[in-house]
C-alpha cells in the first residue's frame, strides 16, 4: 500500500512512541504541522487498514499498531519517521 503525504507522516509520528503511548489529534497535528481534517482522513484510511488503531481512553487518542510500524520503516518512507514539517 502506498501512503499519501499525510499518511506517511502520521504513521511515522505514532510509530516512535512507546509501545503505550498514544496521541490526539492536536498533538498529531502539531508533530506533523497538518489541519486536523488531513489528519482524521489519514487516521480513517490508517485505521481501516490495520496501521493505526484508535484507543478506548477519551479523548481519542491513536498508536502505530505492529503492522504499521513495519509498513514505515521501508525505505521509501524513511524520511517521516519523527519528521516535523
């Protein structure tokens, strides 16, 4: 699958948190310098597809599931991984 800008760079913001930890969507945007309605479409189009997963604590907050990890650190991506705009 490949990843739009958007995608890209909020795989790659959740993917260096700690196994627990989680972001909102303002700390997402702040950490990648996107409008919050890029990232709730990438967060959608991450989460349908097993990349990112939301969690049950409110408010919302989203994490790098395994799978995505994986998916961003092929090499193509390697440029957002932590990147700030």
């Amino acid at each position: 699958m490949a990843f739009t800008e958007a995608e890209a760079k909020v795989l790659g913001a959740l993917s260096i948190l700690d196994v627990d930890d989680a972001l909102t969507v303002r700390q997402l945007c702040r950490a990648t310098g996107l409008p919050d309605t890029s990232i709730h479409r990438a967060l959608m189009r991450l989460s349908r597809t097993g990349l990112a997963m939301g969690t049950v604590q409110g408010p919302a907050r989203w994490r790098c599931t395994d799978r995505g990890r994986r998916a961003i650190t092929r090499p193509v991506y390697r440029d957002y991984v932590g990147a700030q705009s």
